[in-house]
DNA sequence: GAAAAATTTTAATCTGGATTAAAATAATGC
DNA sequence: GCATTATTTTAATCCAGATTAAAATTTTTC
C-alpha cells in the first residue's frame, strides 16, 4: 500500500511475479492458474500478491500491458535497423522469437483477453491491433521497395502472428529447442514472402 | 442414464452440445466458460448437461476426441487426393481451414490440456502427438519427391499447425473473414514450401 | 539497536460455479 | 389415452479459490 525509498525492490519483485504470472497463464490458462499456483513459483503465500496487485484481473491485465510493450519495442528495433521490409520483419521474428525462448520465459499470451474486464479489454485490444497495424505497414513497405512479393498484407500478417502467438503452447522452455526455433522460424516464416 | 430407442435423438443433441462447449472454450477458454453459458448456448438449463455427460472435464475431453477425428479425416482426405507432398499439404490445409470456418464452426482448440485429468491428457497429447508425426511425414514426402524444398520438418510443420490453431482466436465466425482465409491461407502457408 | 516502514503470513470470510437428487415435463410405444 | 421411458428443471449442497483483515516478520533508517 506504500512504497517509497525502496521503488527498486518493490519493482523488483514485481517484475518476478508478473513474469511467473504470465508463466502460469501460459501453461494452464487464466482460470486454470490460481493464485496459490503463481504465489508458489515465487516462494510466497498466495495473499502476498495482493500487496503488489489489486486483484487477479490487474495480473493478466499487466502482463498484458508488459508485453505490449515488449512487442513494441521489439518492433521498433526492427523498423530502426532494417535494410527494407523484408529484412525488418526477418529482424521482427528473430528479435521477438529471442525474447519469446529466452531464459525469462514467455512474457504473456492473448488468449485471456475474454477475461479482462471491459475498459481493460478495450485497451488491451487496441494495442493489439495497433501492433497488428504496424507489422502490416512494413509488409505494405516491402511490397513497396520490392523485397517483398505482393500479398494480402492482413491473412499474410494473421498467419505469421499466430504462428509466433502459438509457440508458447508447444515450447516448454527446453533452450536446445529454443535455439533451434529462434534459427529456424524467421526463415520459414518469412520465405514465403519472397518474389 | 437411458438410451435405447432415440438413439439418434440423444446424440444429435449430444453432438449440438460439444459444438456448442467447443466454441465457448475456444472464446473464454475452459475455466473461463460456465456450463450455464455453455447451456445458455443450447436454451438449456446448466443442469441438463449432465444427461450426456458425467462432468465438465469429460465434456472437453470429447471436445478434444472430435477434433482429433476431424483431424485425422481431413489428413487422410488430403494424403488419399494428393498427387504429391506439396500438393497434399495445400489440400490439408484447405480442408481443415474449411471445417475450421464453416458454419459449424470450430470443432476444438488445443489450449486447455492441462486442464485434462491425467488419462485423458496423455490420450489427448498422443493422438495430437500422432497428428504432427504423420504431417511431418507428409512434409518429408514432399522433400524426397521433389515437390518440397528441403527443411527442418519438426520446425516447419510446428509453425504451419501453429498458423492454423491460432485462427479460432480471431476468426469469430464472419463468413466474408472466413472465406477469405480458405482462399488466401493455404497459399500463404505453403509458399514458403516451394522450391 | 530501536523505531518506522515494508513485506509476508495466518486465519477468516465470501462467492461463483460444479455437482447432485428429486421432481416435473415431454415424448413414445402400445 | 395410459404407462413407460426420455429429457429437462428446480432447488439444494459443496468446494476451490479469490479476497480481506489483522498479526507477524523482515528490512530500512537514523
């Protein structure tokens, strides 16, 4: 209910719950994680959660929000090193697959948002869509300067999302796997947009 | 606990149900879904659905027995039809997006596992388990036939099926969205296939 | 090292939703 | 139409898991 001097700490262990959070959503669904299940991967009681967090809502609501901002960022280095559209998105995957299979773990999935409550769906959503929209603008800029073949550019966009949204289904966190998915996946993903 | 002569009535409406279960676990997951709303679905009581099943794990757990059904014809369809590895893989993918989007919509996601009891999830995962191998199979075809440029198939076929379950997330039943997705995915999916 | 602030736990409550049993209604066979 | 069987509802019960309040413990400050 306080915090003052130690903002670090505090932030600290924070930061640790909502990645256990977002570990335990991925594995067994919202519902299906209680908070019992999150509080014992950190070590701590159930109740303690409450002392960083509201209510179980604001959990995946904040794992949200932090993965938005991780897919934000994420593509935002893309767009700033990419040679053209489709080096950028190349770099998109590889960047965003790093994070995905790196040793903090997947940083959340969209599979709860029915369980958000209204206004937090609805910003939730847009900054989906918001994502969505920008990672079509640079498949639109490579079938502009002509790395990219011509292609609908929202299917194409939904069929590479989701097979990077469902990688947190199957990837348990196994590095050897998790090495080989960040070799292998720009490439298959993105060599169908070639001419 | 009875069924004699309606044989036929019972597993219509059995039938009805899990369409009904599949599609509310595929918007708000397993734990997320009552079976009031599951019931809702079908003008039934919550109650009612005990007639045709002991409890809701059982009520997924055929959700995930039908799936693995569909899934299995509409491979067996496309290896029966296809003149060759590729050629088999965009029959497959047409017809499971077909089932997928059609009117009655999608039979079952493979998200909620683990919230299977243990029997029936290790039932679940091998046929899923069975499912991928014989798709990879398909791709490996593909490869010695010359239809198919080589690639890692575990990768390759984990990112296309992964293309293919994420698409109950935001497909919500528009017949132009859905058409659309028949048409353009089985293309995007395999381009990256080709040679 | 003691007081104050921060963090966690213990021990209740409270609630939604699964499950059950008995009763009510609908369908079917004769 | 009556008796039997099939289907659904009503009305409890039951329980896991969220939430809360107060107490205990740990950390920080000076």
């Amino acid at each position: 209910m306080a915090r003052k001097a130690s903002e670090t700490r505090w932030e600290l262990q924070k930061d640790r719950m909502l990645r256990a959070a977002a570990r335990c959503f991925n594995e067994k669904g919202y519902s299906g994680s209680s908070l019992k299940d999150v509080a014992n991967v950190l070590g701590l009681t159930d109740a303690a959660l409450y002392y960083y967090v509201r209510n179980k809502e604001e959990l995946v609501y904040l794992c949200y929000l932090r993965a938005g901002d991780v897919g934000r960022e994420t593509l935002d280095r893309a767009i700033a090193e990419g040679k053209n559209g489709l080096d950028t998105v190349r770099r998109y995957l590889r960047y965003h697959l790093e994070v995905m299979t790196g040793e903090r773990g997947p940083i959340a999935i969209m599979s709860e948002i029915p369980s958000l409550k209204p206004e937090h769906r609805d910003e939730i959503l847009e900054i989906s869509r918001d994502h969505s929209a920008r990672f079509e603008a640079v498949l639109e800029r490579g079938i502009e300067d002509g790395s990219i073949a011509p292609c609908d550019v929202r299917m194409t966009g939904n069929a590479i999302m989701g097979s990077l949204n469902w990688v947190p289904k199957w990837f348990h966190g196994d590095t050897t796997v998790g090495e080989k998915i960040v070799a292998e996946f720009p490439g298959i993903l993105s060599a169908g947009l070639e001419h």
